[in-house]
C-alpha cells in the first residue's frame, strides 16, 4: 500500500517548512533553511503565520519584562 505522506517529494518539503514556521522559527532562518526567499517563503507559506499574534505578543511580553528586571 503507497503511503500518502508523500504523493510528491515536494510533500515532505512542504510539511517540514510548515512545521518549522507553525513552531516559531524566524521567517528569516526558515527561507534559508529551505533555500527560498523571504518573498517566496511568506507569499506561499502565509498560512502558516496565521494565527501566531498571542505567542509574538508574549514573546514581547516576556522580553520587556526581562528588560525591565535587568534595568532595576
């Protein structure tokens, strides 16, 4: 039986730049892991940004918090 992971070896690409950008990794260091542009990496991967603003924004938080213990 033909596993439907990869139909296409373009598949398993696809599904390991997604993961990587649903985890976190900056858009930067994910298009060039992958080999894209950063143009080619968010015109075909901008799914995969979606839905991330609360983790950024306390990520943020978390970084101004830091900020304001090392200023104390």
């Amino acid at each position: 039986m033909a596993s439907p992971l990869a139909g296409r070896p373009y598949d398993l690409r696809h599904a390991c730049v997604s993961t990587w950008l649903n985890a976190g990794v900056p858009g930067p260091q994910v298009a060039e892991w992958a080999g894209h542009s950063l143009e080619v990496l968010y015109r075909i991967y901008a799914k995969c940004l979606a839905g991330q603003e609360n983790s950024i924004r306390k990520r943020i938080d978390a970084a101004l918090a830091d900020n304001d213990v090392q200023d104390s």
